[in-house]
C-alpha cells in the first residue's frame, strides 16, 4: 500500500544565497523536515494559509523569527 496523497501540488523553483540555503538546510534537518516541507510551510504561514502547510506530525510547528 503506498503513501497518503498529498493532493494537488505545484512546483516552485527559486535561487537564493549559498548562506540562506545552508540555513535552511540546517534548520530543516533540525526540524526533521525535507527542505522542500520547510520551505513549503514557511510560506504558507508567511501568507496567511496555514491550513495549506504539509502535514507535521501532531504538537510540532515550525517556529518563524523575524
């Protein structure tokens, strides 16, 4: 039996600095998420669309500073 869907999903691509990339890798590893999830979440918080985040496991958010 194969994973749950994760429903429809599109791909967004960006270029970043060699330092933020490395600092999202860091704190995705810290976090036990793939940086794809990271990045995913932490948008939909920025705008306002929590309910959009990939699924975490129950209790966990992924703390925004700034």
């Amino acid at each position: 039996m194969g994973r749950k869907s994760k429903g429809d999903r599109a791909l967004l691509g960006c270029r970043t600095s060699v330092r933020v990339a490395e600092a999202v890798r860091r704190d995705a590893d810290r976090l036990n998420l793939s940086v794809s999830a990271y990045i995913a979440t932490a948008l939909a918080e920025r705008l306002g669309m929590p309910e959009e985040a990939p699924e975490r496991p129950q209790g966990e958010e992924l703390p925004l500073t700034g």
